[in-house]
C-alpha cells in the first residue's frame, strides 16, 4: 500500500487518506459486503478487515479524527482573528470590540483538571468587566458571551455566524426588542462564568456561545446556555442549552430559530431552565411505525 | 481511606488526595494495620444520614464475614492473593465482604493483584444467556445514533452482529431522552431479536422511572438500566432511591421475558459521579464506587458497567489513571459478587489514546472481565466518547482464547457469522439470514 505525503495536516490529510488504494483485497484486507447501509449513519461502520483488526486506512483515519479532536482542545482561540470576524458582522453588536477576559484557570492543563476555576473571572478581568459598563444602575437585556470550552476550534468557526444570524432575527417583527450589552470573549472557561459576567454588568439575561466537548467525529460543536437573571453559582437546572451547533449539525438559523424562541419565554416566565421548555409542536408518530427500518419490514 | 488512594486528579479537585508520595505509602501503612472489623463499628458515611450506609449494614453476612473477620487490612491481601482464596471460597466469603473492605484492600494492591484476585472471583448471570462463564468474553452492542434515526441504529446494530458482538445486551443511549422514544427504540429491537432469534436481552438506557412508565404502557423491556453511586445524596441526584429500584426490578420481572434467567438489572457507575453531584462526603472516589456496588447487589443485575473513563481528566486525568481505575473497580466489583463489565473509554480533552485503550482491554480480558462494549470503530457520534470497537472485542478474543457466551456463540455459529471452527473466524460473506433484507436496499447511496 502506498499513501503520498501530506504535506498539511488536517482537510487535505483526510483526502488523501480517502482517496487510498481502491483495491485492497489480496493485501489481506477483507471488505464488508454491507458498506451500502453507510447511507443510514455516521457511524464506522463496514470498515472491513484485517484479520480480525482494524485495516491500515480505517486506523489512520481514525488517528486523524482524533488529532482534530486533541487540536481542538488544545489549540488556543485566536482571539484577534475572531474579533476581526466579528467586526465584519453586518449588526452592530460586532462594532465595538469585545471585552478580553480570562478565568483562574491559569493554563490549559490547570482548566482541564479544575472545573471550578474555570468557572470564575479573574480579579483583573472582573475589573476590567465592571470598569466597562457605562451605566451600571441601567440593565441591559441580553449580553452574549463567548466562551473558548473545550473547543477553540467550535468557537473559531461557528460564534460568529451564528451571532449574525441570531441577531438579525432577535429584533424582528413586532415582538418587544432587546437591548444587547458589548459582546465578551473569555479564555480557559466553563459555561458558568456566564453567570457571573451577565450580573457584574447586570444582564437581565446571559447567551453564553462555547466550545463543547469534541467528538471525534465533531470537533467544532459550538453549546448555547440561557441563562435568565444569571447570578453567580446558579447551577445547571437554572440553564437551558441548545447543542451541537456546526455546520454538520444544528445550523445556525436553526440555532438562532431556538435561541429567540426561549429568550421570549424565558422573558415572559420571568425565569430559564428546568422551568423552561421548548414546547413548539414536533411530529407525533406511533412507536410501532417509528420503530421500522431496513432490518425488520 | 483517601490518603492511601492511589493518587488520580478527582481526590485532588475533591482536596482528599494525599500531600506527597510519603504522606500516601504512610496511609497505606496504617491502613495495612486496620482490621477489617473496624469497617462494621465505624461507618464512613453515617447510617443515620444515608440509605446506602444503612443498605450495606443491614444486609451485612456476619456468618461468611466469619471467615475474614480476624483479618486486617493487610492481612486481607495476603489472603486473597494466596491459595486459601480458592473461587468457592471468594464466592461464599463475597456476602461478608463490605464495600469499604474491597476499597480499602484495593489501595493496597498492586494492578497485578487486582488482575489476579479479580480472575479468581466467578460471577455468572444469565437471562437469554449466560454471562460470566470462564473462558467467555461477552460484549455490550451499542448502536448509538445522534438522531435515534432507525435505520442507522440499525445499520450499527447489523455491523455489530456481523462482527460478533451482541451477546451481553444490545443497549442503547437514546439521544432524545422520553418514554416515548424509548418504547420505540425497545421494539426496534424486540423486532430484531424475535425476529432473527438471536439469545440475547436488549435495553434502553433510559431513567428508570420512563422504563417503569414503558413496561405499564406494554413495552417489550428485557432489562431496566440506571446510572447508580455510592452515596444517597448521589442517587437523589440522579433522581431515584432504593425503592425505585426495587419497584423497577418486580415489573421487569413479572413480564418474565428472560428465557433461561431473571436477572433484569443493568447498571453503569463509575469514579467521580459523586464528587460530581456535590455528594461524595468527603470520600475519595474509590471508595464511593465499591459503595455504588453495594446498591447494585441488591438487585441481583445481569450487568454492572464501571463507565470508567467517560467522565473526563478532571477525574481520571490520563491513560494511567484510566487504566488503574477500570481494574479497581472490576476487582471491587467482582469481590462484591457482582458481573462486572467495563466501558473501556476515554473522552478527546483527557490524556489518553487507543493504546491505553489496548492495554485496558487486554489487562481485563486477562482478569476475566464479564464484558465490554462494541461499537462501530470505536467512535460513539452520539456520546462523542471512544470506546472498544467490535474489531477490539475480536482482537482480545482471539489473543486470550475467549469466547462469546454459550448460546450466543452457537447462534453465530448456526448463523455462519463465525466459520464452524475452533476460536472466532469470520466469514467472508453475509449470511443467509440478513442477505435478502440487504439485497432489498439499492446500491446506490
């Protein structure tokens, strides 16, 4: 078998990794005759064989997938390159640059091993956050935070667009409008750190965007949390999320569709979470019909 | 108890940890000193406070504790590593056995103590099979999709098949969490199963409360799952207590579905869920897990599942720390009597790769272990975790001379999965029974 060098790591290693030899049989590679039902699912599955083991290409797109994974979490947010994205945004919102904070986690390692620095500003940074309102008995409705994660990568890529899209159905037709705070950006931190920046700068509601924990097969899901008058130490109950937005995934319209949809209602319940549901109609289909596939007709 | 744990980054973050290398060999010392009696007079969390302390009191065997109780902690090593410790013995000794005993003698072994012991101790269930038997290997199919779209999990689920796993339970983690689409997801399987008669159990690993709620509105459910913990406090957070569980298992038990067996309960732990929920009372994590075993043995499960590297570095920080953990706790496990299987994974933000995979695998396979999972490369792309694939489940098979269960492993045979030879070959092409369901889908994709 012979793969050419990838000269670049990432897209085009995974082509040619694609590409591979088309004939692989009489290497001691035996194929699996049901690599049709690869239509159904992202799932590995028909990898065919080497013996009994994982054949030379499926390996080594798996130790691809997982080094786009590893990157994701460890390759930093490149902070000024999104601020540059986010000037671009057609709202305003983007005009103003976004306020640099960080959290206790000092480094990577240290945010990995404790959750709970993540989740609170450093002293600096909450200087700096509380030094930047400019009227602080007037509260804002909604500040957006950005948040790196556990995927610089799912910020990078997605906060942008998806601010775009949110923004332009927020403040459209004939609902109450809602007044934004400037955006920030915050290093090494959990979604709860929200929490604590949408009270300093008294936020009626915080939208944090963060990068959630990569899959291999989506290294760049982008989390939304809803939280209705953050305040620092609120736990999960007290939040509503929305998951997995990424090109691949949820699309940013549909992201924003929801985001809107439980900003009204946590607006009108006066509260988020647990309390908060997502009640538009889906489908209703019995669980006997529901249950046929291609395996039992 | 904490300070002679081995050091791992969840008793650091809950501040239990030992404050060097000396202060932890110097606890392992005294905890070497203790005797095991001690574990009856002083509870760790106290039995007024905690229905799992009062659990594991009240159902205590003094009659095959006898046989240990002049023993200390040290001692116990000494004893189950020797050649007094026969299989029978452990069996009868297992009831007398406390949680706190296993954690605590587990921090003075070795991983080739834990592998050892752990080999020595039989654990056999059954439902349409039998688990647990020497020189059986079983595996947990889990076609998991993002979307529970139906004919990828199906897709997942014939792969599976195809690569011979399937025997300890086809289980699913639904992605939309109601009753609703669990019921549908049971009888995706329960069509499978009847229909290809494959001996084999299915579950949906959903709250107990919505499998309860399923088997009153007729749903085929074979086994109830739950997420359990070692501590009352960590169960309320996962929204169940004893009585839930009890409830759950004689509904499952009066559909008497199991064909050769009436162990209905599935259940996943794993390290650092209590620390997680806020309630781990000051205990370090270990320990919290052997007690979780105690609430597992109440209900007499099929499978017991330590989960053990899912949680992420914050708990379990690398491969090093994985590795150790999934060998105590299937020793733990296996000491309380339980069938214990092992969700051999890792998540992509903590320090470890497929070769830590590999050598927690084969280091279980070694020790007996019940069962692991099976899932297509290795890639949950609903859990977005990496667990043992099919192709790892051959792999340790055939390195280890293991097999499938019994008669799981002749339904493969019957089915021309595997070549009618000694070990596990497969064969080169679909069988009869699965060709004209794929003759029927279109080449084209």
């Amino acid at each position: 078998m012979k793969y050419e060098q990838a000269d670049i790591p990432g897209k085009e290693a995974r082509e040619l990794v694609a590409v591979g030899p088309a004939a692989i049989e009489g290497l001691g590679v035996t194929r699996n005759p049901w690599e049709k039902l690869r239509r159904f699912t992202d799932a590995r599955i028909a990898q065919g064989r080497s013996g009994v083991s994982t054949p030379t290409r499926a390996l080594l797109e798996f130790q691809l997938a997982h080094a786009e994974a590893i990157d994701a979490v460890h390759v930093p947010l490149d902070i000024d390159s999104l601020q540059q994205r986010l000037s671009e945004l057609t709202h305003e919102v983007g005009r103003v640059n976004a306020l640099r904070l960080r959290s206790q986690a000092i480094d990577r390692m240290t945010y990995l091993q404790r959750p709970d620095l993540g989740r609170v500003l450093d002293e600096e940074s909450r200087q700096r956050l509380v030094s930047s309102r400019v009227n602080p008995q007037s509260a804002v409705d909604l500040a957006l935070v950005i948040v790196d994660g556990l995927s610089s990568r799912a910020v990078q890529d997605n906060a942008a667009p998806f601010i775009e899209c949110l923004c332009s159905r927020l403040n459209n037709g004939d609902h109450e409008p809602f007044s934004l705070a400037g955006l920030s950006m915050v290093e090494q931190g959990r979604v709860a750190i929200g929490d604590s920046i949408g009270e300093l700068i008294n936020a009626r509601c915080v939208l944090v965007m963060i990068g959630e924990r990569p899959g291999l097969s989506s290294p760049d899901s982008l989390g939304l949390y809803l939280t209705w008058a953050p305040r620092h130490g609120l736990r999960d109950s007290r939040r509503n999320c929305i998951s997995n937005v990424r090109p691949a995934g949820l699309s940013y319209d549909e992201a924003a569709e929801r985001a809107v949809y439980l900003l009204r209602q946590a607006r009108k319940l006066n509260t988020s979470g647990v309390a908060l549901k997502d009640r538009r109609q889906s489908p209703v289909v019995s669980a006997d019909k529901a249950a046929q596939n291609f395996l039992v007709k | 108890m904490a300070k002679a744990s081995v050091a791992r980054s969840g008793d650091r973050l809950a501040g239990v940890i030992a404050d060097s290398s000396q202060e932890r060999a110097a606890a392992q010392m005294v905890l070497a000193e203790l005797p095991l009696r001690a574990f009856l007079n002083e509870m760790l969390i106290p039995y007024e406070e905690d229905e799992v302390s009062r659990l594991i009191v009240d159902t205590h065997d003094a009659k095959a504790f006898s046989a240990i109780s002049h023993l200390t902690v040290g001692d116990f090593r000494d004893w189950l590593l020797s050649d007094l410790a026969t299989s029978d013995v452990l069996t009868q000794v297992s009831t007398g056995i406390t949680p706190e005993m296993a954690a605590a003698v587990c921090k003075l072994m070795r991983n080739q103590d834990l592998i050892l012991v752990a080999k020595k101790c039989k654990v056999v269930t059954a439902f349409r099979n039998t688990i647990g038997l020497p020189g059986r290997l079983s595996t947990r199919l889990q076609p998991n999709h993002p979307t529970d779209d139906r004919n990828g999990i199906a897709a997942s689920m014939l792969d599976g098949l195809l690569y011979g796993s399937g025997d300890a339970v086809i289980g699913i983690n639904p992605a939309t969490d109601n009753v609703e689409q669990a019921i549908m997801l049971m009888r995706l399987m329960d069509d499978v199963i009847q229909g290809y008669g494959i001996p084999t159990q299915s579950c949906v690993l959903t709250h107990v409360t919505n499998t309860l709620e399923a088997i009153e509105a007729g749903a085929p459910v074979d086994l109830v799952f739950q997420s359990i913990g070692g501590t009352e406090a960590t169960n309320q957070s996962f929204g169940f207590n004893l009585d839930t569980l009890a409830e759950a298992r004689s509904a499952a038990l009066s559909l008497n579905r199991g064909s050769i067996g009436n162990n209905v309960m599935y259940f996943e732990t794993g390290q650092g869920s209590s620390l997680s929920a806020g309630a781990n009372h000051d205990l370090d994590q270990q320990t919290c897990e052997a007690r979780a075993y105690a609430v597992a043995r109440r209900f007499s499960p099929l499978l017991v599942n330590t989960v053990v590297g899912f949680i992420g570095p914050e708990y379990l920080f690398n491969g090093r720390e994985i590795i150790r953990a999934g060998l105590e706790d299937h020793f733990c496990g296996k000491l309380l009597g339980l069938p214990m299987g092992c969700d051999v994974c890792y998540t992509n933000h903590a320090e470890a790769d497929q070769n830590d995979m590999d050598n927690l695998l084969t280091l279980l396979g070694v020790a007996g272990c019940n069962f692991i999972m099976g899932i297509p490369g290795s890639d949950d792309i609903m859990l977005n975790y990496q667990t043992t694939s099919f192709h790892d489940a051959l792999y340790a098979r055939r390195v280890l001379g293991l097999n499938p269960a019994p008669e799981f492993e002749r339904w493969l045979r019957e089915a021309n999965i595997f070549m009618d030879v000694p070990g596990t070959v497969l064969e080169n092409h679909v069988p009869d029974i699965f060709r004209q369901q794929l003759n029927s889908l279109s080449e084209a994709s």
